[in-house]
C-alpha cells in the first residue's frame, strides 16, 4: 500500500498538538504504526459500506 503518511508531518503535527511542548521527538516507528492504524480504518470503513451497498466511502463509514 502506497505511504499515506507523510513521516515529515508527524512532527510538525505533534508540535502542534502537544501545547505544553513536552514531547520534543518522534521514534520512527510512529510512522509505521499510523500507516498500520491507518490501514486497518480504511479497511472497515470499506466493509462499512460494501455492508451498506453503496461503492462510494464516506465519511460516515470511518
């Protein structure tokens, strides 16, 4: 499956998130565990909607 996780933006996005700044690195195994994370949503939202007979995901289906 192709990268839909821009490892580069896991950083910038914790920084972000993490207001108190008290986390000041990511382990590059982040990246791979939301590829996995991921993966496994866009895997039962598409059993959602094949479920629900529809060939379009929506949002609902996450």
């Amino acid at each position: 499956m192709p990268g839909l996780i821009i490892k580069s933006n896991i950083k910038k996005a914790v920084k972000e998130l993490d207001k108190n700044n008290e986390v000041t690195s990511v382990a590059e195994e982040v990246g791979l565990a939301l590829e996995r994370k991921v993966e496994e949503v866009l895997k039962d939202a598409i059993q959602r909607a094949r479920e629900n007979k529809r060939r379009t995901l929506q949002g609902r289906d996450i």
